[in-house]
C-alpha cells in the first residue's frame, strides 16, 4: 500500500493527525526533500528506509515504490503542504494504477493557508473579494495562454502566487496588467510557519523592490489584493438581523 500524505507547510505540528499516524507506521518513506521539513522523519521508525526525492527521477520514485510493495512494505510518499496543489501526484497514481498497487490520499494543510495565518488575513471579506484564485507565473513550466497573470488579474480578486517568487519583477509588470494597481495592497510570505518565517507587506508597486531588499528569491507564496487592507463589510452571518437555519433574526426596538 502507497500512502500519499501531505506534510502541511512547513511546521512540524501541522501536519495532520492521520498524516502523523501514517508517518509513523511506515516501512518506507520517500519525501520532497526541497521543501518538506525533515524534522518530520523524527517521527518515523528506526528500521525506516528513507529517500529524497528531490534527487530521484519519476521512474526511480516508482522504482521504490514497487520494490516496497513486492516485500509486502507500507510506503508514505510525504509531499509538501497539500499535494493537489503543484503536487505531480497525479503521474505517480496514474503509474500505480497501471501497475496494479494501491493507493490512497491524506490531505495537508497548504502553505496559501499558512501564508493567511502568518499575516493574520482572511482571504473572502465581503464586498472585498469573494474568489480565491491561486496560480502561478509561467516559467519553465509553462501555463495555459488562458490562464497568463495578466488574463486572471483583470478580475480583480484575491491572487496567491505559487511558484513565482523568482519572477517578482515580471509577476509585477505582469499584475499591473489587470485590475491592480501601483497601490493595490499586496505581501510576501517566505517559508510560512517555519521557525525563520518572514513577511513583507507592500503594494503590487513595490512588490519588486521590497522583495529585493527582503533578498526573497524563492520558498516565498505572493499574495495580493484588497483584502490586505482594512475596509470591509461584517458578515451578515453574525448579523443580530439575519435569519439563519440556527438563529432567528432578532426585531429592532
């Protein structure tokens, strides 16, 4: 059996109780070892066998996985954060299915949800931003013509970057394209949750010169729009004059 687990973003008690009790029963682990805290395989038996994928082709990935299964081995494949995002699970399931091993999928805590907590922010506020859009710039992993920075900026919304904090200043040129503007209230999330974990809080104006001094080039999520800022409505959920499933409204007198 194929455990795909998600290791959450980063700190070490952030990943899930599911996600922990697999970690410690397995045989063998193979681990994104470019972003997943290594801490983690603290958790694991002593008899363990470990990899770092960071360092192993697909086809040597599946390799193990096979190898394992064929001893009657339980393996966890530890991915970062949560794996349906920029995760490259799909290949290996697809190649499990074909080989007949199975699998299942342990979800994790994403790093776009530990980058909201490190600044204290809700990404839905309403009359703000109702839609969350999460995407990355094309670099040498292209993206669909459809879905380019400039393309999904025109809607305004809540944007997290995946991937780009290499690019900022093309990302930059990139945003300003769309409905942002210079003064569109934007931040920078380096290693969210970790011990060394940094914000920076800017504007999408200075999203390039403030990342530069911050001498952020990687292992950073972008995040940008109005709902870094302070205006917004309270929910109507709370709302003493809202009838709810739970709540009655309650009369003026």
């Amino acid at each position: 059996m194929v455990h795909f687990v998600g290791a959450g973003p980063g700190a070490v008690d952030l990943i899930t109780v599911r996600g922990q009790e697999l970690l410690r029963s397995a045989d063998v682990v193979i681990y994104a070892g470019s972003l997943v805290n290594p801490e983690l395989l603290q958790m694991t038996k002593p008899n363990c066998r470990i990899f770092n994928s960071a360092r192993m082709t697909l086809d040597e990935v599946l390799d193990e996985m096979k190898k394992a299964e064929s001893e009657g081995l339980v393996t966890v494949r530890l991915h970062t954060g949560d794996m349906s995002l920029y995760g490259a699970i799909r290949e290996q399931m697809d190649a499990l299915d074909e080989l007949g091993i199975a699998y299942d999928d342990t979800p994790g805590v994403s790093s776009f949800c530990g980058a909201a907590s490190a600044l204290n922010a809700e990404y839905t506020l309403p009359n703000v931003s109702q839609t969350v859009i999460i995407t990355r710039k094309a670099g040498r992993t292209p993206v669909p013509e459809r879905e380019g920075i400039p393309s999904l900026a025109q809607h305004g919304s809540t944007m997290v970057l995946f991937l780009s904090s290499g690019m900022i200043p093309a990302l930059q040129e990139d945003l300003l394209q769309g409905a942002y503007t210079e003064d569109t209230p934007a931040a920078i999330v380096y290693k969210a949750t970790w011990p060394d974990e940094k914000t920076v809080r800017c504007t999408v104006g200075t999203l390039a010169d403030e990342a530069a001094k911050a001498g952020i080039t990687k292992t950073a999520l972008v995040l940008v729009g109005d709902f870094l800022a302070g205006d917004y409505e309270k929910s109507r959920l709370y709302d003493p004059s809202f009838t709810t499933e739970f709540r009655k409204a309650k009369e003026n007198k």
